[in-house]
C-alpha cells in the first residue's frame, strides 16, 4: 500500500517538473513589439479557448502548442519605451517593451518558456504568485544559476491556478525592476468557476515609478522611495489610454505593484469589488463595495464592477503626488506670497522668468513653461473643457451607451446632457451666516444661533 503511494506520487512528481529536451529541438520564433499603444485582445487561435484580456499600453505575447505544451519566447533586453508622445527613456524589458507582454494560459495547461537574455548582465524571471516546483521559481542563486549575458533559459511548469499574476526578475532586482522589468500573466478558468464571474471587458495593468531628470533618458536606479514618474505600464497621462466600455458591461481590472509604495487606485461614478487577489479568487462573502481600494508594494488586486453610469469617469491613484509628472518637490509653497512686484524686476534681467505658486499651482497645467527637451510636463492633459491639470497614474474610464460589443477604440469625450452639468451660479449670493464669539458668550444657557438676516445688535 505505502509502496504503491509512494510510486504514484514520484510519477505525478516527474510528470510535472521533467523538461523534454527532445520536444524542443527549435526555439520558437520571438515576437517583438515596437509600439507603445494598446493592442486588441489576442483571440486564441491555439490550445483551450478563453476570453482574452486586454493590457492598457500593452499587448500580449504570442505562441505555438507542441506537443499540448504551450510555448513562449521572452527576450530580456534594452528597450527604449515612449512614456507620452515626445517622451522616450531607455528601458529594460521584455521583446521590445517595457512592461513585457501579457502571458495568457488557461488553468492546467502546460506551459514552457524560453528566456533569452540580451541584457548587460545576468537575469532571472520570477513567476510571481505561481503555484510551481521550486527550480523553477526563479530565484537567482537560490533556485537557479543565474541566466548568463546572451544565454537562454527553459522553464516549464502547469499553470495550476487560475487568477491573476506578475513576472519579474529576481536577480538585480532594484536595477532590474528600476529599468522596468516586468509583465503581466493571467491564468483564465478552464471551466465555469464559482468564484470567477463572466465579464465583457477585462484589463490589465502593472503599476511602476522612475526617476528620471528632467532632460536625460535613463531611469535613476538608485532612487528607493522618490521617483518623479509614476506610470502604469510605463505611461504616465495623458499617455496612458482609456478604458473603453459599453454601458451595462461588466467589467474587471487587474492592477499589480511593482513600485516601492503603495497606490490607492480610485474609480469615479462607480462601485466595485475585489474579487480576486495574487493569492486567487475571494471569497463572496468577504467582497464590499469600495471606490477604492489600496495596492500594497508586491500585491495585486482584481476589480469588478458594472459599468451603468454613462460618462468620462476619472480612474486614477488617490495619492495627489502621483497624478503629476516630474517636477521638483523642494519648491517652497508660495500660495498668498504676492512677489508680482519682485517678478516684474527680475523679468528686466531675465525674460522669461516664470515663478510658480502664488494662487496654488494651476496655473501650471495652462502655462506648461518651456521645458527640457525630453520630459512630460507636471501637470497636463487637455479635456473638453480645458487642462485637466494631471499626469502619472491617471486616466479615464469610457462608459457609452453606443460602444459596441468587443469594440475598444476610444469614442471621444461624453456629451453631458442638457441640465446634468456643473453650472455658474449668476444669481445673488446671500451674505454667509457667521456664528460670532459674542453669540457663544453670551450670558444665557443655551448658545443662540443668529440667522442669516438677522440683525445683530450683540
Ligand atoms: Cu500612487
């Protein structure tokens, strides 16, 4: 009896790690992608039908089956990735982009990746959140020899769980995430699942921060908590595309965090659940309505919500410092400080002397100063309706009534119709009630409340 256990479970065992070396006598081909825009959804034409999700700036990476394994080609190396139009820094990533593409399995299927490196150093790739045997986690040192410069890797594993994932290295790390390696991998069910609903749109997208000067093209890779890029995907607004969906679709949102501080990622107009995590699928009985919901530093979070409020509904991190693009943050508050005089004086000397702040900082979003060859302006973006005064992690959810099933293109900015507008008020204002001191002093018991139009007489 024992015997035959034990027997039975070194086959499962050898089943599930042994690599056959025979079954990969060619690489297949990789796929490189040079724009930085969002791609359809890949249909799979191959292996177990699902419905693809679609990564906001990104796309995802191809295939070939052999053999009922399912093979992918990574190649890890320099990318130069535009952040906005007019805005390109050197990366590191994965087949032409930083992040890497979307990596789309079914729960179940065997998957075998191949993981060339063309970086200037030694790299790995972690299968964040897998379930897997453990030489193939990729942990540089730990798990695995390191990859060598222009070497490749094989790593091959059954996507076990279905749910939403990350990969990224594990060797250099802080270089090598600062660089922007990273991708996305979703493992769709591969049947009905109790605790995964049907949806119409389903996104994805990594959360990552750089610092990067003004002016220059390479991300700072020392930097541990104040970068000046905060991006999803490597986009910061207005670069980063919209959320384009039809009215009543259900929707869901895959974030995961790959910056050094959490990100609490907040949606207008609606209210969502959380119905998945790293770590799979919650349960219903622990899903609230929240607005937003924080993304902790390693973590990922899976929204869902019904998209049944017509309109441009912001989406973006809650934290104010991070809807900005790069600026200095060691400028001294100048709100209620009038040096417009001080200003006249120094523009005889100085032009196009230009000092920010005295009535908040709004002014930048319509001035946009001359700027360094190569950076997004701070605060940017142009609605209907004027700037919108944001950058980084921002951008809009697109709800139309006329958005057609499984169309993504992005219908242009929503009419409000007639009378569900924020308008001027041209009437007369009321003086506003003051409560004074006096009143509250008084010698009575109770404080009395003077109304509106009283007349005082205290
Ligand atoms: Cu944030």
């Amino acid at each position: 009896m024992h015997r035959r256990k034990f027997f039975a479970g070194a086959a499962t065992a050898m089943a599930a790690t042994a690599v056959s070396k025979v079954a990969m006598a060619a690489l297949p081909e990789p796929v490189i992608q040079a724009r930085p825009d969002t791609m359809p959804p890949l249909a799979p034409n191959s292996g177990r039908p699902y419905n693809p999700v679609v990564t906001l700036n990104g796309w995802t990476l191809p295939w070939r089956m052999n053999n009922g394994v399912k093979e992918f080609h990574l190649v890890a190396e320099p990318v130069v990735r535009e952040m906005v139009p007019g805005f390109k820094i050197n990366m590191w990533g994965y087949n032409g982009q930083s992040p890497g593409p979307t990596i789309e399995v079914v729960e179940g299927d065997r998957v075998r990746l191949f993981v060339t490196n063309k970086l200037p150093e030694h790299t790995t790739v972690h299968w964040h959140g897998q379930r897997l045997p453990n030489g193939m986690d990729g942990v540089g040192g730990l798990n695995q020899k390191q990859i060598p410069v222009g070497k490749t890797f094989v790593y091959e594993f059954v996507a076990r769980r279905p749910g939403t994932f990350m990969y990224h290295p594990h060797a250099d790390e802080m270089t090598q995430m600062a660089m922007g390696m990273m991708g996305f991998w979703v493992t769709h069910p591969k049947a009905k699942h109790p605790l995964i609903d049907e949806v119409q749109r389903d996104f994805c997208f990594l959360l990552n921060a750089y610092d990067i000067d003004p002016g220059s093209m390479t991300p700072k890779i020392m930097t541990m908590l104040d970068f000046n890029l905060w991006s999803w995907n490597s986009r910061v607004f207005p670069g980063i595309d919209t959320l384009n969906v039809r009215l009543n679709d259900k929707v869901r949102i895959r974030v995961g965090n790959l910056t050094m501080t959490n990100h609490p990622i907040h949606l207008h107009g609606h209210e969502f659940v959380v119905t998945g995590t790293d770590g799979g699928t919650t349960p219903r009985s622990s899903r609230w309505p929240e607005v937003t919901t924080d993304v902790a530093v390693g973590q990922m979070r899976q929204v869902e919500f019904v998209a049944d409020e017509e309109g441009d509904w912001a989406f973006h991190c809650h934290k104010s410092h991070h809807t900005m693009n790069a600026m200095g943050h060691d400028v001294p508050t100048m709100i209620g400080v009038d040096h417009r005089g001080l200003v006249r004086k120094i523009m005889k000397a100085v032009p196009d002397y230009m000092v920010m702040g005295e009535r908040g900082m709004a002014d930048m979003g319509e001035m946009e100063m001359a700027l360094p060859d190569n950076t997004a302006p701070m605060m940017t973006g142009t609605g209907p309706y004027g700037p919108v005064e944001m950058g980084g992690m921002f951008t809009t959810l697109k709800v139309r009534r006329d958005q057609k099933p499984g169309d993504y293109k992005d219908p242009g900015w929503y009419r409000q119709p007639p009378g569900t507008q924020a308008f001027e008020w041209t009437g007369t204002l009321p003086e506003p009630a003051r409560r004074q001191a006096a009143v509250a002093s008084d010698s009575g018991s109770a404080a009395r409340v003077r109304k509106p139009h009283g007349h005082g007489g205290h």
